[in-house]
C-alpha cells in the first residue's frame, strides 16, 4: 500500500527550521545501510503508531560520504530532535567500526548487522511480512518504488534467497527502509492502564 505521508522536512538535520512538533513526536525506529564508492549511504526513519509503521524521513548521502562526518552527524541530530528513538538498525558489513562509534555519540540502542545470505533473508522476510499485512506506509517516491521493485532473488543450492539488483541500479534506499523495519521487531505496543470509576 502506498499512501502519501506527512514527512520530517530534511531542514531537520540543518537546524534551520522549527519543524511542526507533532510530527517528531513518537516512537522511531532508523534504519542506516551504509555505502562508499559503489553505494549511497541511506538514512530511513520509521515512526510506529500502534501496529502501523510509517516512513517519514529518508535521506540518501553523494557517493563518497564519510561515515564519521556527516552520516554520524545526521544520525546524531535526529536522535536529539526525535523524541524518542528506540532503537537504530545498521548494516556493518565492511564497516565494523561504525556502530562501536555510534554507540559513543548516541544515547539509543544501535544494532549492527552484517547483511549476509541468511541476514538479508531475515531483514527482508520480515519487511515483506509487514507489507503483506498492511501494516507499513510509505510516501510515493519513484525512486524507493523502482528499489523495490527491482530487487532480484534467487534460490540457491543451499535453500537461501540471495538478493540482488541489476546493473546500474541501487538498492540503498530499500535496505535502510528493511533495517528501519527490522528495528521494530518484538516491539508490542504498551497496554493501556485499567481504569476505575466510582459513581
């Protein structure tokens, strides 16, 4: 299901702008797939309402960026202006050192994944069993749809799924939004208080 959401306007990471408090309200979750030459670094916010997953913030570092400066910085500034970020996904593959760092700059649970054949089936697996009970909301953005869509996956002799994306295609918008996703497993909501009345 695709629905057009209200977004965390981008100006959040600039410190520019007041930005409407309803919508840094909440419980979040951050997905961060990691990239260097080959691969864009993606950051993807969700923010859970009740069962409903909502994508509200996405963004996609230039080819090159440095993990240490402005993908920790943004990392940093959303977990300050959010309030209440429960836990961040990342992928670590090739990038070990990363969630040790993180762990020092941010007061959140960071989990580090290595994306291998058996992880990604996981991180995947889970996302599609949200989608399929229509559970996660995500704006129209033809780039993140065309990501999607475009994955590939293969079974192989071993009974795993490898994923894949053809030539000249990114899937770094994709993984950040599955590891945002992943983030909020075993998360139930809180049950409300009883309440009493006297008459």
């Amino acid at each position: 299901m695709v629905m057009i959401l209200e977004r965390i306007p981008e100006s959040v990471l600039s410190n520019m702008q007041q930005v409407q408090s309803s919508l840094l309200t909440g419980e979040f979750y951050i997905g961060v797939d990691l990239g260097k030459k080959r691969d864009h670094s993606v950051i993807a916010v969700i923010r859970k309402d009740g069962d409903i997953l909502k994508l509200v913030f996405m963004k996609q570092f230039k080819l090159g960026a440095d993990y240490s400066g402005p993908v920790m910085g943004s990392i940093r500034i959303l977990c300050e202006k959010l309030n209440m970020v429960h836990k961040i996904c990342i992928d670590q593959t090739g990038a070990e050192y990363f969630v040790e760092d993180l762990m020092k700059v941010v007061k959140v649970e960071v989990e580090g994944i290595m994306l291998t054949v058996p992880s990604k089936q996981e991180v995947l697996g889970f996302m599609r069993t949200v989608m399929q009970a229509g559970k996660l909301y995500y704006p129209y953005d033809e780039e993140l749809l065309a990501e999607i869509t475009v994955e590939r996956y293969e079974l192989m002799k071993s009974g795993q799924i490898q994923f894949s994306h053809p030539d000249g295609t990114h899937d770094d918008r994709l993984w950040a939004l599955a590891l945002a996703v992943y983030a909020t497993r075993g998360v139930k909501p809180p049950r409300p208080l009883p309440t009493t009345r006297t008459f």
